[in-house]
C-alpha cells in the first residue's frame, strides 16, 4: 500500500514537472513568435497600406484588392480608420484581412472593374503642360503598367528576388520604414513616355527594373502633352516597436 502510494506521488510529481516545462515552453515560444511577426512585417498584423511593389507581383488583377494609399482607411473594404485597426486583436485583424479578400472575391466582373476604375482615379492624376486637353485615363495608364509587369518581375527575380528588394528598401530608409512612394512621367502627343523618375527610388539594381520597364510603357496617343503621377503605395519593413497597449506596431 505505502509503494503504490509513493509510485502515485511520484508520478503525480513527474506529470506536474512536466506540465511546468511545456508551459514555459510554451510562454518562450508565444514570445519568440511575437518577436519574429515584428521583426519580419507580418502582412497580416500590419494596417493594409498599399504594397508600392504589390502591383507588380501580381500575375493578374483578380487578386485580393488594392487599398487605397491616400484615404485615412483602404477605400470601404476595411470601413475604419488606423487608430481603429490598432485596437484590434492580431484574431482580429485577421478576420477583418480575410474579409476584404472574399468581399473582392465575391465581386461581379463588373463590380471589380468598376472598384478598378476608381482605384485607379485615386492613384493617378494627369496634368495637361502643352496645349489641349490630353485624352488620357487613369485607367490608361494602370492598363499601361500591368502590361510591363513580367518584364518587371524577370529583373527582379535575377538581382536576387522580391524579398530582398524589399530588405534593400527597409535598410535604406531612415529607421527602416519607407514613406509613400511615387511614380512620375510625362507624356508625349503620340504617347511616348520620358522622364521616368520614383521617388523614393527602389535601391541598388532593382532601380533599372523598374525604370527600363516605364521608360518602354506603351500609353494611348493622348493628343496633347500630358505629366503622369502615379501614388504607388508605402514601402515596408518591420519595426521592433510597440505602443502603449502592448501592440506590436508592424510598419503602420
């Protein structure tokens, strides 16, 4: 009788030591997983700025949508603003991301043409410097850019990918986040394209990818000179920041 009991103990004591190990195991690895969402930029923890590299990763425009850059929240798939997505859960941020991916999935064709069009009003303003009026559309202009983007997407792939363009980017800005970035061009009677210029410039190579590729971009022959800008979106990479609610504050 004293044995079984002091088997019982024993064992008692060795599923108790256990479960003290598996929670402190388990309390290192929430933290280390805490640690690596902020420190790589967790896209689903960050409030949805546009991806100024987004656009042209994409194979198609039927992905999920492109919020918008300027609005103080991505148009009306988020419907709040970032002060409100900051209070959320990383569960609720979650959900709120993947509602917007199956609200765009749901979409008429005529829906998501009609959501592109006016994305591309928001992104794109078109300035006449000769005479006349350009006849040219924003949605022109988009069109034009997701024609060049696997010319894109080859140069990038062969200096080294879209993970280490983004790493070049997040080190060469002051203190690791890029502010928005900007597309400008003009834009000839005949629909040339001259005087490329982004700022801020993607780094090293990646520079020439993108430049070469807007330099070739093929515009309708608008009539009459025209100055592109195109609002790209923010660049990113991750902070090891948090604000006073314990939150981690991924590149908002």
């Amino acid at each position: 009788m004293h044995g079984a009991v002091k088997r019982a103990l024993v064992i008692g004591g060795g599923v108790l030591l256990v479960g003290i190990v598996a929670a402190l195991v388990w309390v290192a690895t929430a933290a280390e997983e805490e640690e690596r969402v902020v420190a790589e930029g967790d896209p689903e923890m960050r409030f949805p700025d546009v991806d100024p590299y987004e656009f042209f990763r994409e194979e198609d425009g039927d992905g999920a949508p492109e919020p918008s850059a300027e609005a103080p929240a991505p148009g009306t798939m988020m419907g709040f603003d970032r002060e409100a997505y900051a209070r959320l859960s990383p569960e609720e941020r979650r959900a709120k991301r993947r509602e917007m991916r199956e609200r765009w999935r749901n979409m008429t064709p005529e829906e998501r043409q009609a959501a592109r069009a006016e994305r591309a009003n928001r992104r794109v303003s078109i300035q006449a410097t000769g005479e006349g009026e350009p006849a040219l559309q924003p949605t022109d202009v988009m069109d034009s850019m997701r024609d060049v983007r696997p010319q894109i997407r080859d140069c990038v792939e062969q200096n080294g990918g879209w993970r280490a363009l983004r790493e070049a980017s997040a080190g060469a800005a002051d203190g690791g986040v890029r502010g928005p970035m900007n597309l400008s061009f003009d834009v000839a009677a005949d629909g040339a394209v001259s005087g490329v210029a982004m700022n801020p410039a993607p780094p090293g190579a990646f520079a020439q990818c993108f430049e070469s590729a807007f330099q070739g971009l093929e515009m309708p022959a608008p009539g009459a000179e025209a100055r592109v800008d195109v609002q790209l979106g923010r660049g990113g990479g991750g902070r090891r920041e948090r604000n006073g609610r314990g939150t981690p504050t991924v590149g908002r």
